[in-house]
C-alpha cells in the first residue's frame, strides 16, 4: 500500500531524526501519535507492503490524511 500524492511529500520531507508524529483524519481529528528514534523510517513503514501487517493497521492507514 503506497501513500497518497500529498502524503507522499510530507514523508519525503520528515527528517530522519527521534521525535513524535500526529496522524489526522479527513475531519482533521487526531487519529494516532506516535513517537519513533526514526521518524522518515517509522512512518514510511506504515505505507509500505508488509505482509505482517495487522487488520487494524490496514485500517488506520486508509483513514490518514495528514501527517505532522
């Protein structure tokens, strides 16, 4: 599963530093915070085929449309 076009170039730009991140709905609610030793490599993961990935995770992926 590939992220979208504007998602794509917020994954682009994250840096590859510790810190947190902030998915958003389209109703622009909080939808889950993480925090990560690699943000460009924590979230990017979440958009890429991975058969281990859960039904919840799947899920949650649909839903984001903004990322901070």
């Amino acid at each position: 599963m590939s992220a979208p076009a504007p998602l794509n170039e917020i994954i682009r730009n994250i840096p590859e530093l510790p810190g947190v991140y902030k998915y958003y709905s389209a109703d622009k609610e909080i939808i889950y915070i993480g925090k990560a030793r690699n943000l460009k490599k924590r979230v990017s993961s979440y958009f890429s085929k991975q058969k281990h990935e859960n039904h919840k995770t799947r899920i949650l992926v649909k839903k984001i449309q903004h990322i901070e």
